[in-house]
C-alpha cells in the first residue's frame, strides 16, 4: 500500500467528486430538497440528482454531495422516531442485563446490526467505484435500468396481496433479509428505501410497517457511509466555501426528509405502492430514452 499522506496530499482529491462546489448556494438549496425527499421515498436520490442537473444544465454535484446529504436522512429519521427508538434501545438493554435474548426488542435491534453487515462488505468492495468521478456504477443506463428492475419487483410484490405483519410481529429472519436486501442499493438507480420497502412488502409486512422498518434498519447504515463520507471530504482537503454549501443542503435537505416520512407512513397507511411502481418505471424508461436521443448525457 502506498504511502497514505503522499497520496492525499497528491491525487486524493483527483478520486474525490466535488461536483458540488461548483454549485451556487441557491442550487444547492433545490438539490438539498431534491435528495430530502427522494432519498426516503423509494424513488432513488441518485437518479434525481442526475436528472435535475442534468435537465437545469447544472454540474453534476457528484457522489460526494449525495452521501454526505444522507446525515440530513439521518436527522430527519431520528428526531420522527425518537420515541420507537428510546423504547429499543432501553428493551434492548433490559434484555441483555435480563439475559433475555428472546426478547423482541433485543431481536430488532440485533437484527437491525447484523442487516447492516452486507452493505459494510459490498461497500467496502465497490469503494474506488463508487466514489470516483465519472463511476461507471453511476451512468444514466445504469440508473434507469436498476430504476425499471426495482419498479418490476415492487410490483410483484404488491401483487402477492397479503399485507397482514404488523411492527410487533417482525423477526431477527426479517431484519436480516432486510439487511441483505439493503446492500443492493449500493448500485446507483435501486434506491435504499425502495429495496428494504420491497422486502420487507415481500415478507408480508404491512406496507406502512415496511417503510418504518426500513428507515429504522437505515440509521447504522446512514451514519457509516455519512461518517466517511465526511472523513474523506476532510482529507480532500475541501475549502471553507465547500463546508458551507454542503450545511446549507444539510440544511434543506433535512426540512424536506422529516416531510418526506411523514407523507410516506400517512400515505401507506392506507393505500399500496403502485404508484411508486409506475413512477419508477416511467423514470427509467425516460432516462434511457433521454441518453439515447442525447437529452442527457451518460
């Protein structure tokens, strides 16, 4: 391995896209917007923040700028279920103090660890990929295929038509699945709340019970990849005038998120998830489309 502060301080920032800081503050401000809310609906960030820039004539603002958003998702996601999460946690330490390990709680959040697990290896595998500029992984064809494939397999799972699995009746075997289902979103297009909603629709799980689920199985996963998103920024060596305009997407990015979930579980209460099937499959096709006759660029 080579020297680490040579190549930091050389050619780090050559694998780092800062397509962001080329952004004026009223940009990043939509952007922000864009990514609160497509990032926990299962529609996939990745594939707006192609799609707006690309349509706006705007710079891409990269890979960079769409996981840090994430600790925006994070916020938005702790503060709506403070509550579920307090009454886990102090489950989950009863349990272990109780050697209780049978306990629900303690099962959850066990499983919520362990489903964590594949999108640690898988992004450990697909790191330089992912984070370099122009990544293969996040050309349009790419996007609007993975777009088309996960609007199919949200349909089927609707079509199995039984939605019966309330909060209280998940398992560690859930949370797990979940959890495998989860690294799939590594691949720009597949979106992480539409993967884990898939899932957790295809194990029969209410619909509104499937999305809570998934935002509470993200937590882990949003503070891993938002944590060295920011460690990799800092050893880029990224200028105050960088700093600010990711707080001020933080910012905006985390009003729209909180909003977000709470329109999706009120939403799903009581109606399905076509709606979001056929979103996914127009997206996809439009992108294909759209890179074919040269609207956007790959």
């Amino acid at each position: 391995m080579m020297n680490y502060t040579f190549f930091a301080a050389t050619t780090f920032t050559e694998h780092v896209d800062l397509g962001f800081t080329k952004l004026e503050w009223w940009q990043v401000v939509i952007l922000g917007i864009v990514q609160g809310i497509t990032e926990l609906l299962p529609i996939s960030s990745t594939a707006h923040l192609r799609i707006v820039p690309g349509l706006l004539g705007w710079p891409d603002p990269g890979t960079a700028f769409s996981a840090a958003m994430q600790l925006a998702s994070l916020a938005a996601v702790i503060t709506y279920f403070w509550k579920d999460i307090k009454q886990l946690t102090a489950g989950t330490f009863r349990a272990i103090a109780n050697q209780n390990f049978q306990s629900k709680s303690f099962q959850l959040v066990l499983g919520v660890l362990l489903g964590t697990l594949p999108l640690i290896i898988a992004g450990l595998a697909l790191q330089k990929t992912l984070n370099s500029p122009n990544s293969p992984l996040r050309s349009l064809i790419v996007v609007g295929s993975a777009s088309i494939v996960m609007s199919l397999l949200l349909a089927l799972a609707e079509k199995q038509g039984d939605h019966e699995r309330d909060f209280n009746q998940l398992t560690l075997r859930d949370a797990i699945f979940v959890g495998i289902a989860q690294a799939f979103a590594l691949i720009p297009g597949v979106s992480r709340s539409g993967s884990t909603l898939t899932a957790g629709i295809f194990l029969k799980m209410e619909r509104e019970t499937a999305a809570r689920f998934s935002f509470l199985l993200g937590i882990p996963a949003v503070i891993l990849a938002g944590a060295k998103e920011l460690h990799v920024l800092l050893k880029a060596g990224l200028d105050t005038n960088g700093w600010l305009i990711l707080l001020i997407g933080l910012s905006s990015a985390s009003i729209s998120a909180f909003l977000a979930i709470y329109g999706l579980l009120h939403y799903l209460e009581k109606r399905s998830t076509w709606i979001f099937v056929w979103y996914r499959l127009l997206m996809g096709v439009f992108l294909l489309v759209a890179v074919q006759i040269g609207l956007l660029r790959n």
